[in-house]
C-alpha cells in the first residue's frame, strides 16, 4: 500500500512538472503580450500589425489620424509603469529615440497630439448632441406655434360662419319687405314709371351687395386649402408616435421622420461624411463629368451595436446652405454594388424623400454652360472644320489609310494600357484587404470584433491615401464577399473600440494545449487508480 501511495505522488509531482510552467505561460500570453525592450512597446502598442508569407510585419506610426488615435493614448499606461518601476530608464530612453525616428517627434509631444485629437472627437460629438437637442426645441417649438396657427384659423372660420349667416338673414329681410311694397304701389294712382324703377333700382343696388358677400368666403376657401399642402411639402406629418432624428454632417442637414413600428425603440442614428472623391463619383455617374459641387453622407441606423433597416419606409429630408439659391440639386442614392441613381431633383435648399433603405446620398449640381459662348464657339469650330475639309481635298488618299492604321495601333496600345491599370488597381485592393482586413487563417472580417477592431482602425490613414478606383475595387470585394462596405466596417469596429476601451495586445486561446494537459493528467490518475486496484 506504501508502494501505491508513492508512486501515485511521483507521477502527480512528474506531471505538475511538466503542466505548470506550460499553463502559467500560455495564460500569461493569454492575457497581456510582455514588453521587455523598446522595439516591443513600439512594435505592440505604436504600430500596425499584419502577417505576409506566416511572419508578421510591423508599420509604426507616422502621424496621428482617425485610426491611431486611441491606440497611441492607450499607451501611456505602460509608458507610466515603466516610468514608476524606474528601473528601465535606458528602454524609456530608447523608446523616446524610435519615436522620433518614425515621427519626428518625442513620445510624450506624439501622446498630446492624440490626446488632443480625442478631445477634438468628444467635443465634435458632444457639439453634435448640444445641437440635436436644439433642433428638437425648435421643432418642438414649430409644432406648438403650427397647433396655435390652427387654432386661429378655426376662430376666424367660426367668425367668418357667422358674419355669414348674419348677412343671408339681412337679405331675407330686405327681399321680404320688398315684396311686401310692390302690392301696394300698383294700387296707387299716382304711380309713374320713376315709381316703377325705384325698386328696380333698389334691387340692383342690393344685388351686387349680397353677390359680393357670396363671393368673399369662396376667395377664402382657397387659401385655407393650400395651407396643408405647403406645410406638407416642408414639413413632414408628425405626432406623438412619430420617431424623429436629426444630424448635421459635412454640411448636410439631416433629418428623419420615421412613423409608428418602423424602428424599435433604442434605436440611434449615425451619420459619416462621404470622402469628396467618392461623392464625385457618384455624382458623374449619374450626371456625366459636367458635375459642378458633390456633398455626400452614409445614413445608417444601429441598435446594440448591430446596424438595422427600417420595417417601412420613412421620411427623409435633406438640406444644405452649400448651394447657391436656384440652383437645381439632384439627389442622388448609391445602393451598393454599382447601383447608383437619382431619385429626387429641387431648386430650393430643402428636399424630402421616402426611402426604406439607407446608405450613402449625394446632393450634386452641374455646371452652368453660357449659351452665348456656347453658339460662338460652334460657329468658330465650323467655320475651322470648313477650312480643313478644303486644304484636305488636294490630298491623296493613301494619306488617310495610314493615318487609319495609325490609330487602329494607338487604340491597341491603349487597351494595353487601360488592362495593366486595372491589374494595378486590383493588386493594390487586394494587398489592403489581406493586410488590414483579414484574419491570419486568410477569412475576410464580415463584423468587427475584440481581435480584429484595432486591426481595422488602423486601416483608415492607408484607406485615405487609397485612390478612387482603389476604393471601389476594396468595396466591390467586400460587398460580394460579406455583404458590406469599408465605411460600415469601420464603423462597427469604432463602436467595438468604445465599448471594450482597451487595446487589445493578447494571443488567442491555444485549446489543443489545454486538451493536451488535462488528457495527461487524467492518464496519470487513471493509471495509479489501476495499479491500486490490482
């Protein structure tokens, strides 16, 4: 029985031997990657991080931007501790060197330059909240002075009712006094034809009275019609059970009506400016490359974190004091996918739609053309093209064949051209998505999450150096890929980000490892347990 005993303590202290250290080592990889020198502090917490061909590539920072911002802030907690403990001052030293050869400057000047940059977003954001609530007094304001003006107007209905009425008794009176006279002075001798026309005289000068007491309420009525008509155009029907949100972004205004089941409740409206290129885009592909001014915003709606749609459609009104007065807007939808239309034209600074899907919309104007310039210059280019067809009459034909050889091989080399750009946009797209936007077993992120958010934040200085054709092509493969843009997965990553509030630097979780010591230490009981038996 002895015997038993120490054998089943060797193997327990054999295999907690070997087990401990592994398990303290990949927990403490679990939670916190360790920083020894200044390389890891700046690789880990001041870079972005990207695995090509199984090795991972490491690319400080340059400048403070949308991306870096929280992460460089994040930082200065381990920057502190190394501080404290005091006994890494030549890593503190060395730290201070690598980021004023990727920056130019001193850490603690590249810390307050993010710093400063988040407390520009807060203000912008809390900037954004002070005039939502503005918005909502001033239209809480319009619909009581709306409900006043209504009151009003049912008070001068009832008084013009009334005025009315007072008058049709008058003429009654009038009519039957007349009729009581008549009898009366055809009886009489004395009566003459003057006698005769005064109550024809009387009657036409009371006529035009009661016709014009007829026609004053119907010069009324119009305008108690119009009315509605013209608050409807400018201001949407709303009630209690009508949800209202309003933003300003990128000099858009940005209001929408939703009615009753239309969204749940907690649900938050978030409006992102649209980059000028893109907003261009959109607008030429509409409007042709005579487009004058493109303004665009991306319209989504979350709830927890999640972006959702409507359930019916609501009521959008776009304005913005960027266009000249009279000038002719179109609104233009960008439905993903290359499906970009116009679905709305004005020439006042305010327009509504309906719509039961958002994403981004573009308000575009294009380019006034002087008619007078215009007629000039074609009767110039006429009066040049008459010229030429006579010099060229006294040419010889074979002339014209090689010309038309020579642009049948012009066109050649521009088709060679044109498909070794598009190789290079497609190359460039592709390398942005496998290094920012993409998991180390190569899955392309369909949602932003604790592992992947930083990874994707880090993206946006890349993305804005990106070129149009590059954007689109990023857009084209996430949509046919996930279903969604750059700008949506850039948003939920933000969201991600605010809600987690820490960087997160940690290994994932190696289960075969786990699996691996818990089967051992079973077999180890398992067979002491047996020689016990025997």
């Amino acid at each position: 029985m002895k015997n038993l005993l120490k054998k089943a303590m060797v193997s327990v202290v054999i295999s907690s031997t070997f087990v401990a250290p592994m398990t303290m080592n990949i927990c403490a990889d679990e939670v916190q990657t360790q920083i020894t020198t200044a390389n890891d502090f700046v690789n880990i917490l001041l870079s972005v991080q990207s695995i090509e061909n199984g090795q991972t590539k490491y690319v400080p920072f340059k400048v403070v931007d949308d991306g870096n911002y929280t992460a460089i802030v994040n930082s200065e907690s381990v920057y502190q501790t190394l501080t404290k403990e005091g006994k890494d001052a030549e890593m503190i030293k060395n730290i201070d060197a690598l980021v004023m050869a990727n920056t130019g400057k001193s850490y603690q000047t590249f810390l307050a330059e993010a710093k400063a940059k988040q407390q520009a977003v807060l203000d912008a954001q809390k900037a954004q909240e002070e005039a939502q609530k503005a918005q909502e007094e001033a239209q809480k304001a319009q619909e009581q002075a709306h409900q006043q003006a209504q009151a009003q107007q049912q008070a001068q209905q009832q008084a013009q009712a009334q005025q009315q009425a007072q008058a049709q008794q008058q003429a009654q009176v009038q009519q039957q006094a007349q009729a009581q006279q008549q009898p009366q002075q055809t009886k009489t001798e004395t009566t003459n034809t003057q006698d005769v026309q005064q109550p024809a005289k009387e009657q036409t000068t009371q006529t035009p009275s009661t016709s014009e007491q007829e026609q004053q309420p119907a010069k009324e009525q119009p305008s108690k019609e119009e009315q509605p008509v013209q608050e409807k155009k400018e201001i949407p029907v709303v009630n209690q059970e009508t949800q209202v949100f309003t933003q300003s972004v990128n000099g858009i205004s940005v209001s929408v009506f939703a009615p009753a089941g239309a969204f749940e409740q907690g649900v938050e409206m978030r409006v992102v400016p649209v980059g000028s290129q893109d907003a261009m885009e959109d607008a030429q592909t509409v409007l042709g490359k005579n487009v004058d001014q493109a303004l665009s915003v991306d319209i989504s709606f979350w709830k927890d974190g999640v972006e959702v749609e409507p359930s019916q459609a609501v009521t959008v009104q776009l304005s913005s004091d960027a266009f000249a007065k009279g000038e002719e807007i179109t609104v233009i939808h960008d439905g993903g996918q290359g499906k970009v239309n116009a679905v709305a034209t004005t020439t006042s600074n305010n327009v509504t739609i309906s719509t039961a899907s958002f994403s981004p919309y573009t308000l575009a104007t294009v380019k006034k053309i002087d008619t007078d310039v215009l007629v000039s210059s074609q009767a110039a280019s006429r009066l040049a093209k008459e010229s030429v067809d006579t010099a060229s009459s006294t040419e010889q034909t074979p002339s014209q064949n090689e010309t038309t050889d020579s642009t049948t091989e012009n066109t050649s080399s521009n088709d060679d051209t044109t498909s070794s750009n598009k190789n290079t946009v497609d190359t460039t797209a592709l390398s942005f998505i496998q290094t920012y936007l993409t998991s180390p077993t190569g899955v392309i992120y369909s949602q932003a999450n604790d592992l992947n958010a930083q990874n994707i934040l880090n993206s946006k200085s890349a993305w804005d150096d990106l070129s149009k054709e590059d954007k689109i092509s990023v857009n084209g493969t996430l949509n046919s890929k996930v279903r969604k843009t750059y700008n949506k997965l850039y948003i939920e990553a933000q969201n991600v980000n605010e809600t987690s509030g820490s960087v997160h630097t940690g290994a994932s979780t190696s289960l075969v490892s786990y699996t691996v010591m818990i089967g051992t230490s079973v077999l180890g009981i398992i067979s002491v347990l047996k020689k016990k038996e025997d």
